[in-house]
C-alpha cells in the first residue's frame, strides 16, 4: 500500500486521537502496557515502586489530553491570564489528587485491586513534593488547585529545585537534617518544555548606546547568563475537565563555558563552570523568615521574576508584535510576598531595554499588572538586600529601581513638600552605613494592589508596618482571608467523613464547600453524632498507627488526640503548649487525678537549620516526652510524642486523626494559619488564641464551640512596656512549679544547662511572645477542653458544628475574592481541539 492509500485510511485519527477511556477496564489495560512495554517489568519484579509509576503514567494520559484541551480553550478565548509567582510550591503528592479531580478515583482504586494490589500502598511510593517551607508554600499549591476548579486562566511560575525541604530525623531528640532527593527515582508527573528555554542574565554592566532614531537604549553587556528551561506540572481542576499548568524552571549552564580556559586545554575546569549556574535551583532555602543577605537566595528570585516574565513577554510578541497596549488589561502577576518582587524592576526592564517603550508607558503597565500578598507582621522578616550584592548582581536592575525610587519619592514630596523625614521612612532604599533595598516597598510601589492574608492581619498591616503607604495610596489596600483545598484536605484525606457528608448533603460539598452549613441540624441526631464518632475513632487509630511507627509511643483511642502541627517558631508557642503537659505531669506526680481526661498530645514541625532557640525547643519537647511517658503514673492518662518529618502527607493522616487543634500563636503574630483550617474542616475543635484565621474560624463557629484564650492584639503591645513575667510565674502556684521542674534539670538530668536559654526568655521582661502572660488563661481553656471532652454526646456535637462552619475556608473563596477584586478573568471551558 502506498503512503496516499494509507493517510486516507489513518485521516480522522492523525488530527483527532479518540479520547483515552475513563473506565476501570481502560485503566487495567493501560497500567500492564505501561508496567510490561514501557517500564520492561514483568511480576516478577519484587518493587512496588514500577507498579506505581505504571498507574502515574495512565493517569497521566488522561490528563494530558484535557491539558491540551484547557489551553485550545485559553487560546482561543484570547481572554486575561494571572500568574501566580512563588518561590515556593508544596505541593504533597499528587497521585490521589489526579485521580479524585479526575473523578477516577473509585475506578483506580478498582483497577489497583483487580491487579491485585492496594491503591493505599502505592500511593505511598510518591516522594511529597516539598518545594516550600510551609504555610506560603501550602498556600500556593492549593490555590492552583482552586484556580483549576474555577476553570480560571492562572499558571503558576515556580522554581524546580533538585532538593525540596529537608528530611527532619531525631537523634538523642535533636533536629538532624538530612537532603530531600526527591527527584532521584525520577519524576513521572513533569513534562519538560525544552523550546521555552529562556536566559536569565547576572553581573556585567550597562551600557548606553542610540538607536537609528538616535534614542538612548540600556545595554545589559558582559554578563554571566544561566538558560532556564521550564518544566511543566498538570492542575487537574475537580472534575470539570480544566488542568492549568504549573511551570516550574530548572538553571542549566550555557554552552558558552570560559573560553580562555577552553583554550589553554582545561576541558574540565571550563566545564565545572556549569556548576556555580546550576546551583541556582540546587536546594530550597529552609527559612520561613528572611535569610538576611544570602547572595544566592537573590539569585533564585531574580532567576524566577526573570524566567517567568521572559516568558510571558515572548509569548506576547508571538501574538501581537510589539503592541503593548492591552498588555496591562490582559496580564495579572500575583506575587507571593516579597520574595518574587524583582518582577517590579524586571517587567519594567524587558518593557524598556527589549520592547523600546518609554518610562511612563512601560511603568503605567507594570504598576497595573503587579499585585503583592503579604505573610507577615513581623517587622524582622521584612526582606531587605544590601545595596552592593544588588549592584554586582543585577546592575541593570538596580538603576530602574533607584529611578522608580527617585519619582516616587518626588510624588511624596509634592504630597507633603518639606517632609523629609516622611521621605526618608517611605524610600524604597534605607539609608544608612548599609544601605539597603526594602523589598516589601518595592513591591508595594509597583503594584496596584495590596493584600494580607486575615482579616486582622490585613488591617494591623495598614495601622502598622505599611501605615505611611496606607495613608498615601488607601485604595491599594485590601485583605484576602486564605483558605484550603477541599479536595485534598477533606475529600481526599479523609473519605470516611466525606461519605458521611455526602449522605446528609449530596455530593457537591466538594466543589461548594459552603454547602457543610446543611450538616448543622444533624448536630442534634443522635444516630448522625454515632456515625460521626465511629469515622473519628477510624481515623484516630489511623493517627496512632503512624505516631506508634515514627515515634515509638503509644496512643489511647480513647484519650483527647491534642495536636500541634507547624513550623517551630518561637511567636508560635510551642513552650506555651508543653508548659502545659508538664504542668498536666505535675498535677498527675501530685495526685491531682480526680476526673481525669486522658490526653495524648502529638507536636510536630521543622525548625530552620539555623534557628537555635527552634531547635532547642525540639529537644526540650523530646527531653520532656521520654520523661514522662515513662512513668508509670502517667499510664492511661499522659503521652507526649515528637513527630518527626512533619509533611504535607503526613498531614494528611494527622487532620482528620485530630480532636483538638492548637492555633496558639501570640496574638498579633499569625497572620493567618492554614492548618487551623483543616483541622476544623475535619471535625477537630479549636483551642486558640484571637491571632490570624482563628479571628474568623471563631466568628463562623461562635464562641460555644471553640477554646478561646489569651491576650488581644491590642493588649500584648500594651502590656509590652510593663510586662513582668517573673511577678506572673510567683503569684501563679502552678506556673511557678513548671518553672521549678524546668530549671531543676528534671528534664536533662545529664545534660547540664541546655535548657537554659529558653527559660531565661520565659522570664525575660522583653519576651516578646510573651507566654508567662498567657499561661492561666490557657490552663483554664484546656480545662475547659478536658471537661467538654468527658460528654461524648455534647463534644461530638461541637465537632460536626465545626465542620459545618468551615465552608468559608475552602480556597474557592479565596480564589474567587482574588478574582473578584484583583484579576477579574472570566471563567473559561476547556475546548475539544486538534492535535
Ligand atoms: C525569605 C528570604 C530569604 C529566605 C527565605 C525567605 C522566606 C521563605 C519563606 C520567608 C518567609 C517564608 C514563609 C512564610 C510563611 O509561610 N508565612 C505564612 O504564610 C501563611 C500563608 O499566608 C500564613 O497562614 C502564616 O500565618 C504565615 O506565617
């Protein structure tokens, strides 16, 4: 047969693949191709890590034509487009959420068991993707997820790094850090983009040369340029058919290695020059607070604003030539805090430098497209960059922001002519022996928007750390309350519960989480109340099962499962938490027992490597646990347990495994709190302080059905100046003996003085978490919670309350609110194209 013949024959499928089969039958079929002709393994093969890689691959199928779908749909509604820019994407596993927003879920789940297998142990063969430190990063990753399900036009621009958060191990209860190799068995669900590789410059210098209209132009000359070549991760939205695209950039050497080195024959030395380019995405900084002056930490963030806005300018061009008018109306940039704030000056150069365009035009455009999100009140973990590691870095970037610098300081000065002083607190520059560049004011100069992340947070930013920009440009300000995905922090996490919901509700909850308001009356079921404690105790032995695994202690079911699960942070409190369990420890050495509730609390989270009073917790926590939960008094009534490696799949058993939730944090100091969230979702009740979210989970589920305690916002700086610890640990009979077990060396009998650097913040006059002050209202709340816990009946009931209010903390708000205010995109539907 000749070719003619058989085009003829092959027409329709050589345009039009059919649509890969959404039935169990299709997946078993393409998981034995995938596993026998693509993978070459047969059964027997004894590592369940093929057969997992096999499922990742057919799934992956079925996501990739509703990819392409997704972006014929974009491209043909020529409609407005957001970027999301983060350093930071946590984004978990991705197995079981491809699979629920598939709706595949049940189906894979069968075909896994028809092969003979579980789809509960295979899920387990996937690395987390732990390209974040916490909350912020967490937050990204379920805001992409949001985003897909709204079918809004959003990509999120990140950095692939070779290394994610490290692996956090106990060793005679300290933090041992060990590397997150997580691409090391390799990475099914990425898909590397070669033809967009972009090249990101560093150092060299400007030079000014005239056009042929004679135009002076900025040359960016000599510079040491690294390739960025993006790597694509699927969005799967709940099943409606859209997967938005995550692009995540890896820096590879150019081909251009030191030529005078080539040259007098040292192959090898030019070659490693590769490396120093490559390091830009080796590791993630572990830090969830500024890490001061880091030369290559400016490096990632300039390399990611770079790389992404590259991109989005050539694809620009592609469509409309040199034609920037209705950029602004078309491009949103999000950018998650100060991190990716580089963008500012960046957009403004490729505007200039690249595109030709005047000043005024090129920042009209970047200051309608820019919108900055801010994560902190606190004033230490502003970023800021000294001056010299900007010039050597990014020259040419320096100049544009010292001339944004200069006009907005002219506009200052004819608001209120004379006020240098004024001037001298708003500049973007800090002057100074060090001068230094405020990332967070650069960011709020260039952008048109500014949000926090609570409703407290948002407003303490304009009354405080942004006040002189919030009297200036009020209408930038704005709060956007975060939230989390239902999808995997409910539907997919805990499937007891949601087939529960779903027999009061229907099935739509997943996708309309204000719909849980409808599980309210069946608080006063008594045959509803069973059900919901019988999945509790599930998902409590569930819970058990890994704090028995990973940290060698045992759980009573039917104890209070009190946890704390976060970043270690001194504003956190953590100490105010174990300052508790010992003093539960004492009254059990005392003989206080009387109507006793049995209480296992779990701690877990990551201290930054370099945090020594975070890491100095850790040990305390672990000194404290092996104490106790050796002695026999505390048998049946008292555990305290470490858990290490706390990660978004460990997570995932932890939430729904939960009673109570600690949100403790000094008030003022949270800006919001993610976790608090899915706890509540997941039925456990609060125990918190009026800081963040906790504001607004409180106002949902009312006063009755949450733990409230400690100081005001107001009221912890007013206390500042006369705060007196050591006067509260002496009028406080039961503080005052925590105190003493503490500084006796109960807790290191052979370890001499380690613990006393925290002690002496707990009795310091500037504490400035100020937990002394707020152990007695505490102790009162977790009486209240021991008390509450003893009536099943009454608890349960709090607990399905809680689930029913959290309908406004799924990240679909959020998102729409982002939507709503800040990007305005119309939804749009995938559309069936041509290959
Ligand atoms: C900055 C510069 C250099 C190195 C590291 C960093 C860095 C990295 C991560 C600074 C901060 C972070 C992370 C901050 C973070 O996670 N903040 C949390 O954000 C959540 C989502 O909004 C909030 O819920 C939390 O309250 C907030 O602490």
């Amino acid at each position: 047969m000749d070719v003619k013949t058989l085009r003829k024959t092959f027409e329709a499928s050589l345009t039009d693949l059919p649509p890969v089969g959404m039935d169990v039958y299709s997946l078993v079929e393409d998981f034995r191709r995938y596993y026998s002709h693509t993978l070459g393994r047969d059964r027997h093969c004894q590592s369940a890590h093929y057969a997992y890689e096999a499922l990742v691959l057919s799934l992956r199928d079925r996501l990739m034509e509703r990819w392409k779908n997704t972006r014929y749909g974009y491209e043909a509604a020529d409609a407005g487009h957001a970027y999301y820019l983060s350093l930071e994407f946590l984004m978990g596993r991705a197995l079981g959420n491809a699979a629920l927003n598939l709706g595949l879920d049940e189906e894979t789940e069968l075909a896994v068991s028809c092969l003979g297998m579980e789809l509960e142990d295979l899920v387990e063969n996937e690395q987390d993707a732990g390209l974040g430190n916490g909350g912020l990063g967490r937050l990204a990753a379920c805001f992409l997820d949001s985003c897909a399900t709204l079918q809004l036009p959003v990509t999120g621009y990140g950095l692939r790094y070779e290394y994610g958060m490290f692996r956090q191990e106990i060793v005679a209860g300290e933090q041992v850090e060990g590397p997150d190799h997580w691409l090391r068995e390799g990475n099914a669900w990425e898909l590397e983009r070669h033809e967009y590789t972009q090249r990101v410059r560093f150092e060299g210098h400007t030079e000014w040369r005239r056009n042929n209209v004679g135009r002076k132009h900025a040359h960016w000359v000599d510079s040491h340029d690294v390739l960025a070549v993006p790597y694509d991760v699927p969005v799967p939205g709940y099943q409606n058919g859209t997967v938005n695209t995550l692009r995540l950039w890896k820096a590879c050497a150019t081909d251009e290695f030191d030529l005078g080195e080539f040259n007098a024959g040292l192959y090898p030395e030019s070659v490693s020059a590769k490396n120093t380019a490559e390091q830009i995405t080796l590791v993630l900084y572990p830090n969830d607070a500024s890490e001061s002056g880091k030369e290559l930490r400016l490096r990632q963030q300039y390399f990611l604003a770079s790389a992404s806005l590259q991109d989005v300018v050539a694809r620009w061009v592609g469509k409309h030539g040199g034609d920037f008018s209705d950029f602004a109306d078309k491009n949103r940039f999000q950018l998650n805090d100060t991190h990716p704030s580089c963008a500012v000056p960046e957009l403004m150069r490729l505007l200039m430098d690249e595109q030709g365009l005047e000043w005024d035009d090129a920042w009209r455009i970047t200051s309608a497209t820019m919108a900055y999100t801010n994560h902190t009140l606190l004033p230490e973990a502003l970023e800021r960059w000294p001056v010299p590691i900007f010039a050597r870095l990014l020259p040419r970037l320096l100049e544009i922001v010292f001339e944004i610098n200069a006009r907005f300081l002219a506009e200052v000065a004819r608001r209120w002519p004379g006020d240098t002083e004024r001037q001298r607190r708003l500049s973007i520059i800090e002057e100074g022996p060090q001068p230094q560049v405020r990332m967070a004011y650069l960011a709020i100069v260039g952008s048109f928007s500014v949000n926090g992340v609570a409703s407290l947070h948002s407003r303490l930013l304009t009354e405080g750390l942004f006040n002189d920009f919030f009297v200036l440009w009020p209408h930038k300000f704005n709060n956007k309350t975060n939230g989390v995905t239902p999808r995997r922090w409910l539907a997919w996490c805990n499937p007891g519960l949601s087939g529960l919901i779903t027999t009061i509700v229907g099935p739509d909850w997943v996708a309309d989480l204000s719909l849980l308001a409808g599980l309210a009356p069946q608080a006063s079921d008594a045959d509803f109340r069973g059900h919901w404690r019988e999945v509790k105790l599930q998902n409590k032995r569930r819970l058990a099962q890994l704090v028995k695994a990973d940290c060698g202690v045992v759980f009573n079911l039917e104890a209070i499962f009190d946890v704390q699960v976060k970043r270690i942070h001194e504003y956190k409190r953590q100490l105010l938490n174990l300052l508790h369990v010992i003093h539960l420890y004492d009254r059990l050495k005392r003989g206080d027992t009387e109507n006793w509730t049995p209480r296992c609390v779990l701690i877990g989270g990551k201290a930054a490597p370099g945090y020594f009073l975070a890491k100095r917790i850790i040990k305390l926590i672990n000194n404290v646990a092996a104490v106790i939960n050796a002695d026999p008094v505390t048998d049946g009534r008292l555990r305290l347990a470490f858990l290490p490696n706390y990660r978004v799949s460990a997570m995932e058993i932890i939430a729904p495994g939960a009673d109570l939730s600690e949100q403790i944090s000094t008030a003022g100091k949270e800006a919001s709190g993610t976790g608090n969230m899915k706890f509540m979702m997941n039925g456990a009740l609060t125990i918190g302080t009026l800081d963040g979210a906790n504001v607004e989970i409180l106002e949902e589920v009312g006063e009755e059905n949450f733990f409230l305690f400690g100081l005001t916002a107001d009221k912890v700086e007013g206390l500042r100046s006369h705060y007196d610890p050591a006067a509260i640990i002496a009028a406080d009979t039961d503080l005052n003996r925590v105190m003493q077990l503490l500084e006796c060396g109960y807790f290191n009998q052979f370890e001499f003085g380690i613990f006393d650097p925290i002690l002496q913040t707990i009795r310091s006059p500037n504490d400035p978490w100020m937990t002394a002050a707020d152990f007695r209202s505490y102790v009162e709340a977790q009486q209240r919670v021991a008390e509450a816990y003893k009536d099943e009946e009454h608890w349960t009931k709090m607990s399905i309350l809680n689930t029913a209010a959290s309908g406004r903390f799924s990240s679909d708000r959020t998102i729409a609110e982002y939507n709503r205010d800040i990007w305005k995109l119309e939804p749009i539907p995938p559309q069936n194209g041509t290959l």
